[in-house]
C-alpha cells in the first residue's frame, strides 16, 4: 500500500461523501490536518466531517479563524482549530492547544502546516487545492497510523472513478 494518494473531488457531492466517510471513519484520539490556500475547501470538509461523527445539525460548524478553537459534541467530540492566525508552533504550544491532540475526540487543524512539530505522526493530512469552481485536488499523507488502513479502499474507489 501507498503512504499516500492523489485524487479529485469532482464536485460538493463528492466532498461531501468524502468529509463524511472520514468522521465516520474517526476514532478517539485521531487527528486530521487540512492544508491548502484560501477557498480551497477546508471548512467545508470539516463540515462533513462533523457530519459523518454526528454533530448535531444545531451545531453550525464555522471557520474558527478567530478563535482559533471550536468543540462541538458528536459521537466524540470534534476540535475544530484554525492556525491561520497564528506564527508558529511556539503560539500553538504558548496556548495549550497541543493538550487536545492526546484527548478522546477528533482534533480537526487547519492550516496546520504552523505546528507541524507539535502534531504526531500519527495524523491524517490532506492538502486541498482548487482545480475549478467545483472540484478540487486532494493529496493524502495517510502518516503513521491506522488511516491508511480505514481509508485506503474508499480513496482507491475515488480514485478509480475518476478514469
């Protein structure tokens, strides 16, 4: 098996059974960075993927940008965070954020390229750039956990769809 892959997301549809699989696919403790430019669909992934862990449809998840960090309740928790603001891992440990990556939930990091340090190897990172109005490009770095195992036949299938 590959450590990583590359394939498109044709559409939202296809973003969204993609977001979904991953937060049915999540296990305590996991951690998923999202890298990519602005617009490139990060938000709207992890959208789905509260979704797929069952957050509730009353728990409108947003870009923390700001706050840096959102939970929201679902069959574990999701920690949503936004490094976007912030300079580098120093500012992510100065905070405590790192606490969140050893807890019971899913830990979401966007723009998580400021703390790569920090993260355990373990994560799932996906990067996501913008092929047209619809679709996107996503490349995954399964890392060194058990992603690669829970993942691996749903990205093959979207990988093979697209031919």
């Amino acid at each position: 098996m590959m450590a990583s892959m590359a394939f498109v997301l044709k559409n939202l549809e296809a973003t969204q059974i993609f977001g979904r699989h991953l937060g049915a696919q999540a296990q305590p403790g996991d951690i998923i960075c999202l890298s990519g430019d602005l617009g490139a669909g990060k938000t709207a992934l992890t959208q789905e993927i509260a979704k797929g862990l069952g957050v509730p449809d009353s728990c409108y998840v947003t870009s923390p940008s700001f706050s840096i960090l959102q939970e929201y309740p679902g069959r574990i928790p999701l920690y949503h965070m936004d490094f976007y603001r912030l300079g580098d891992e120093t500012e992510v440990e100065d905070l405590g954020f790192e606490e969140f990556f050893y807890l019971s939930g899913l830990t979401v990091i966007e723009w998580s390229e400021r703390a790569v340090g920090l993260i355990p190897a373990t994560r799932l990172l996906i990067q996501m750039t913008i092929a047209d109005d619809l679709s996107r490009k996503v490349r995954i770095d399964f890392g060194s956990g058990t992603w690669k195992s829970r993942l691996y036949q749903f990205c093959e299938a979207a990988l093979a769809s697209r031919e």
